[in-house]
C-alpha cells in the first residue's frame, strides 16, 4: 500500500475501502462497494483488495469482526474512522485551493467560469485542448 502516513494523502481506493467498512463487509461486498459509488471508475481486484486489507489492519484502521470463515468481515476502527476524516479534510482543503486558483485563471483573456460538476469540467477542460478529461 502506497499511502503516505506522513503527508496524510491516501490513495483513492484506501479511502473507499475505509468508507465502505464504516459497516461491517466481507471483501466483495468492499469491491462491489467501489464500484457502485464511483460509478465502476475504480474496481480493485481480489489481490488489491486483500493486500490493502491486511496493511490497514496492520496499522489499526480496521478490524475482522463477525465469525470468520469463508467470507470474513471487516470492519473500522476509530482510528480509521480518523484516518477517513482527515483524508475528507485534506481533500476539501485541496479542493478549495483548487477552486480558488482555477476562479482566478484566465486563459487567451477570458476569465474561466469554474464548473461545479465533474462533467462540466471535462467539457471545459477538452474545449481548452485537454483531451481525455471529458467522460465519454
């Protein structure tokens, strides 16, 4: 795992792994999950995901909870609880700083309207000449 204990930044699949334990699910039920709420953008495999399950229960953010077996819950811990807290913080604080440059960003004259909605941003950012960013 990846994650930068340090810096505080997380990668995107540690934070929704943390967000789907704030109930008890076994490893699919984490997969699927993801899946759903990022709308099937990420999709951890099996190996991925068990891999990142035994590094944060090795830090203390989640535990195994409910009888064992073959399908083995997962649940988190108040310190991941914390660690998916300051994660939400870190990325509101990278947003606002964000929002605040691209606000005041002018290009060839124009002062650019910044699109609240992820689409909209694609569509600005391909009409600029940044392709790839539009959803397809």
């Amino acid at each position: 795992m990846r994650d930068s204990v340090q810096g505080g930044a997380l990668t995107e699949v540690t934070f929704y792994i943390l967000l789907a334990l704030t109930k008890p699910r076994h490893g699919y039920a984490v997969m699927q999950f993801i899946s759903e709420r990022t709308g099937g953008r990420l999709r951890p495999g099996a190996g991925t995901l068990y891999g990142a399950l035994g590094a944060l229960e090795k830090r203390g953010w989640i535990v195994r909870c409910g009888a064992g077996g073959r399908r083995q819950e997962y649940e988190l811990t108040p310190d991941g609880l914390a660690a998916a807290q300051a994660e939400l913080a870190r990325l509101r604080a990278l947003a606002d700083a964000a929002e605040e440059i691209l606000w005041e960003a002018d290009c060839n004259g124009k002062t650019q309207i910044l699109r609240p909605d992820a689409e909209g941003a694609g569509q600005m950012a391909e009409q600029n000449g940044v392709p790839g960013l539009a959803p397809g």
